[in-house]
C-alpha cells in the first residue's frame, strides 16, 4: 500500500534527480516546486568537480500533464564557483541530467513524449492531440520540435535502393535512397536529376550494387558515378510494363475473342472503322509519314499510329463494355418469356419484371434489350477483366474462368500466342541463375508472333537490357523505395502540401 507521502514520489518518479518540496493543485494545473540536490558537479569549462554555491537562481519548465492537467515544474538550482582559479569559466548554472536540458522549457520527459507525438502527427493534428493530452502547444511549436529530432545515424549502404516521388505531380519531384538490405532510409535529394545522384554517389564510396527502376536518368548518374557498380532493374515496373502491353493486345483483338465469350459482337461503325484503316495504310505505302497522315486525315497523331500498328483491320474492332445493370437479376427471365412469347411488346415485359422488384427505368430496359444482352449466356467480358485473368496468377482462378479463360484465348491464334509468353514471362520473375538466357529465348518466341504492343516491350528491354537481366538473376530488388513513397503520400497529405522540403525531408527519415 502506497502512503500519502511515497505518493509524489511514485507520480513523479521521472524528476529522482530533485527534491521535491510541495505539490500544490491550482485547478487548471498543478504546481510542483523542487530544487537540485547539494552534490558536487563537475565544470563544463575543465571538469573539476565544486560545490560552493555562487548564486540560486529559479527554472520554471512544464512537465508531464497528470490527471489530464499541465504540470508546471518550478526548479531552483545553484550557481556554483569553480575552484580552479584559472579556469576561464568562473561560474556556472548547474544542470539536471535527465531532467532539465540547457535553453529548454520542458522537462526531457515531456520533451520526448512530444517528439514521439509530432513524429507521427506533424503540425496541426500534432498540437490538436497534444492540447488534448493536457500539453497545449501551437502548431509552430509543434513543428519547431520534430525538427529538432535528430535524425538516425546510417552507415552509406552497399546496395542503395533508389526511386523518385513527386514534390507536385507533373512539376517537380525528388528522389529517395534508401539500404536495400536493411530497408531503412539512407537520404532525400531535392530532384531527380541525374547530376544530383551521381553527385551523392561520388561522395558515399563503398556502394557496390543499386537497385532501381527504369528511369533512364538514374541509369546514367550511376554510369557516370560508378562505372564498375552492377545496376539492378524493378521486377515490379517490368511485369506491370509488360502487363499494360498485354492489356493493349488484348483489346486489340477483343473482336476475335468476343465471339468466344459470348458477347455479340456489334456491327456498328464497322464501315468507317474499315475506311478508316484503308485510308491510312494507303497513305503509309504511299511513303507518307504519320504525322502527315494526322493533317491530311484530320485525326489525332495517336489514333494514326494506332490504326498504323495493325496490320488487319479486323484487329481493330473492339467488343462491347458491359456494365453491370439493375436488369441483370431478370435477365434469365427476360430470355424465357421472348422465346415463349416473342411478338409481346417492352412495356409489357417492363410491367412484369417490375412486379418482381425491377426499379430501374424504362430507358434502361430499352437499351439492354437493343445491345443484345439478354441473349448473351453470361455479363460482357471487358479487354480489361480477360486482360486480368489472363496476368492472374493460375491458381487463384476458379473453374469457370479458367474455363472461360481457354474458351477466349483458344478463338485467336494471337491470344493464344499470348497467354503462352505471359505464363513464360511470369516464370522468368523468379530469380535464377539461368533467367539471362531464358529470357533471350522468350525474346526470340515473342518476336516472332504479330503482336506489335508486345515488340514494343521488347524493345524498351533491350535499352536496359544489363539492368532487366540482373533483375532476373539478383535477388535484390526495388520494393523498399517503392513502400517509402507509399508512406511518403501519407505524410504529404497529412500536411496537406504546405511544408517545405526541409520539413518533409526530415520526416521520411524518422520513419
């Protein structure tokens, strides 16, 4: 059981180094008066110890809130005389290990609790939850005090990982190095500059290997900066290029599988989609190139190259975009009562489904009808959701999309052709010794099928082609930067985009 008098000792057990002399309850805080203990303490000017008192002089600093309450500590300290008579420093103010700190108005206690708090928080949402924890302090001070956290120490890594985030998107960015092998944060340069990084590099020797994504401005500083260092790609950045490349033959050839999967296949601006291609080949063998094509066409330069890049212009029909309905529950329902009745009119079928809970409009209806899509066995399968079975990994797919899947990819040679370098590529992002000419071969396999979007991945690896093989043979790679920039959006929109780089920079490496 704890007496009245070990109390404040027990609640105020951070401040041992005092002796506290009364703790006086003043409603809104709490008042605690103590003074420093009658010990010798060594000159910070030639560290012989004294005790001769000099002066007293007062320190009033706050303390940890208790009861919810500020705590107001009043300390009364010596000023004590150096016995060393040629000392150049006569007197001095003693300090509180622990407790006081030199200029400071907070106990260190109370310091580091609002250290751990602004680390987390910042500015305003810092100050918010400090005031409700009974230690009001403004957001200025806030920040004042996460700038002063002194940053961790690191040792210049031996593999740095490296990636860029955006300051403000489209306009300035910065880039972020982090150890690859520890994951902890090394640095934050201002830009992304390739002068600036070789820069950092030439002054931290001993970096052997860098891991890094595609930008061509990082492969350079590193080449210029350390020629002999082994560059090492993102598998992630390469899957998800190659992924977008398969997306776009997917929906290239949505006109040869769309039959496969059920979905009718619309008519509609066929004509001039055909006219269309004609009219820019004819122009291309004529030896006119795409821009010129653009003017006298009176079409944008991308759909151009997009008509260009195929070579039939059945390629060029795309299957409809299914969203899902208010009629889809009825849609069973709808097809029986056709097929029994094919002569009855919408209205009357819009009366019956209504009955049975539609709540959608008579427009609605009428357009569902019209695409065809009561006639279709299953919702229509967007490029993107196949493009999305088609990357899945095979064993989470269940029966009927693999079903489904087989059905698409086996209506087109190209789809076909497809679905095999996709399985082969996924394999290749496993790292292994003999990935280099695994992928020399998976090269060779995809050049020699028609699918343009895929060469033009080819030939995006072969610019990085040193950097993608260490990629598939390392087992380094870039994730690290890549979930500092996930935290590193949190921060910025905590502090809703008005801090300077100093201050962000100072936050991504506490973290």
């Amino acid at each position: 059981m704890i007496k009245d008098g070990d109390l404040v000792g027990v609640v105020f057990a951070g401040l041992s180094g005092l002796v506290i002399d009364d703790v006086a309850d003043e409603g809104e805080r709490i008042r605690v008066r103590a003074r420093s203990r009658k010990v010798p303490v060594r000159c910070p000017g030639c560290a012989v110890e004294t005790a001769c008192v000099h002066a007293w002089c007062e320190r009033t600093v706050a303390d940890l809130p208790v009861d919810g309450r500020p705590v107001l500590l009043q300390v009364r300290v010596r000023r004590l005389l150096c016995r060393n008579r040629r000392c150049p420093q006569r007197t001095f103010r003693e300090q509180i290990p622990g407790v006081l700190e030199r200029y400071q108005r907070r106990t260190a206690r109370l310091g580091a609790q609002v250290g751990a708090v602004v680390r987390e928080l910042a500015g305003r949402a810092g100050a918010r939850v400090l005031t409700l924890l009974g230690v009001p302090v403004s957001r200025h001070t806030a920040l004042r005090a996460l700038l002063r956290l002194p940053l961790p120490d690191v040792t210049p890594p031996r593999v740095p990982g490296v990636d860029d985030f955006a300051l403000r998107r489209s306009h300035s960015y910065a880039t972020v190095l982090i150890d690859a092998q520890t994951r902890r944060r090394v640095d934050v340069l201002p830009d992304r500059r390739s002068g600036t990084l070789a820069a950092w590099l030439r002054e931290h020797p001993g970096v052997e290997v860098v891991c890094r994504d595609g930008a061509a401005g990082y492969a350079e500083a590193v080449h210029q900066a350390l020629p002999g260092a082994l560059q090492v790609g993102d598998r992630w950045h390469i899957w998800h290029n190659f992924a977008q490349a398969a997306g776009k033959e997917v929906a290239v050839h949505s006109g040869c599988w769309a039959s496969a999967s059920r979905v009718r296949s619309l008519d509609g601006g066929k004509t001039t989609t055909l006219a269309r291609w004609h009219q820019v080949h004819d122009l291309l063998d004529a030896g006119v190139g795409l821009l010129e094509c653009a003017r006298r066409l009176n079409l944008a330069l991308n759909t151009v190259k997009r008509y260009a890049r195929v070579d039939e212009p059945e390629q060029m029909r795309r299957a409809p975009q299914y969203r899902p309905t208010l009629v889809d529950p009825y849609r069973d329902y709808l097809r029986q009562r056709r097929a029994d009745e094919p002569g009855v009119p919408v209205l009357q079928r819009l009366r019956e489904i209504r009955e049975r809970g539609y709540t959608g409009s008579q427009n609605l209806l009428y357009r569902y009808i019209t695409q065809g899509r009561v006639e279709d066995d299953r919702p229509g399968l967007s490029p993107r959701r196949l493009a999305r079975l088609l990357l899945a990994r095979p064993g989470t797919l269940k029966p009927d999309q693999h079903e489904l899947l087989a059905k698409t990819t086996g209506a087109c040679p190209q789809m076909s052709a497809l679905a095999a370098l996709v399985r082969a590529f996924a394999r290749l992002l496993v790292p292994a010794a003999d990935n280099t000419d695994r992928l020399q071969e998976w090269i060779t396999a995809a050049e020699e099928e028609n699918l343009p979007h895929v060469h033009s991945f080819i030939r995006g690896l072969r610019l990085d082609q040193n950097a993608v093989c260490a990629a598939l043979t390392s087992e380094y790679h870039n994730g690290g930067p890549e979930g500092v920039n996930t935290k590193t959006k949190l921060i910025k929109r905590q502090m809703y985009g008005r801090a300077g780089f100093r201050l962000l920079r100072h936050r991504i490496l506490l973290g």
